[in-house]
C-alpha cells in the first residue's frame, strides 16, 4: 500500500462525540487515567466528565505531556 494510499484510509476509531454511550459518566479506567495525567501536568479535571469529554481531556493531556511521545 502507497503512503498516499494509507493517508486516504478511513480509521476505524470513531470521534468520542460520535460515540452512543458518549453522554454517559467518564469509566474508572478513564478517571484513574486522567488523574495519572492532570498530576503530571500540574492540573486538575473535574470529577463529572462524560466518557466522550474524558477521552478528549486524556487526548488533551497527553499531548501536552511526555507520556508516549
């Protein structure tokens, strides 16, 4: 497969804002995970996160940290 091939692949991950369960409270793992981050970052997220708002702030954290770089 061409590079130009792979870039026009569609991605089987979905947008946490397209996701059916979205609405519904961020997961332990989520929160635990978040919390690893925010410590990190010197920052803090609130607690009543939806999963979808969870999954953006991880994305969020992660890119501002070192962690998996």
């Amino acid at each position: 497969m061409s590079e130009s091939q792979a870039q026009n692949e569609p991605t089987a991950e979905k947008d946490p804002s397209d996701w059916v369960t979205g609405d519904e409270p961020a997961t332990g793992p989520q929160k635990s995970y978040l919390q690893t981050l925010a410590r990190e970052a010197g920052t803090e997220v609130p607690d009543d996160l939806t999963k979808a708002d969870a999954s953006h702030r991880i994305d969020e954290l992660r890119d501002e940290s070192d962690r998996l770089k």
